[in-house]
C-alpha cells in the first residue's frame, strides 16, 4: 500500500486518480467526456438483446449456476 508524506497509509485508487488529473490539468492527457448515463443505457441495451436471444433452457442453467455458487461457494 503506498504511503503519505507523513507515513500514513493511502489507498492505490486515490494516488491514481490524483495522478490523472494532474496530468490533464497540465495537458498532457486530453480530459475524457463519457458520462455515466452512457453506460447505463449501452448496459440495459445489451440486457435487452441478451434477453432476446436466451433460450428459457438457457435461463435455467444461467438461474442453476448462480444458485449453486451462491450456496455451495
């Protein structure tokens, strides 16, 4: 874990986050524009196509697979 001026712990996320942003502050990486509505809809986009196009035997064994990982590890 890396650590502070003063020895104190940070979190890795934090430190490179504060690396990204002092790199597009000095233009040396343009700053992104992507929202996260975007990923909301391309997401509930690809569950529609994805429901589409499962078979209901297919949602059974998808329903089973999870069941048994959430009990049986």
């Amino acid at each position: 874990m890396p650590k502070g001026p003063q020895g104190q712990r940070r979190l890795a996320d934090v430190i490179g986050n504060a690396v990204h942003i002092a790199h597009i502050a000095t233009g040396e990486e343009p700053e992104t524009s992507l929202k996260r509505p975007a990923n909301r809809n391309s997401g509930l986009s690809g569950s529609k196509a994805r429901r589409e196009d499962t078979t209901a035997d297919e949602w059974k064994e998808i329903a089973l697979k999870a069941a048994n990982a959430r009990w049986w590890g």
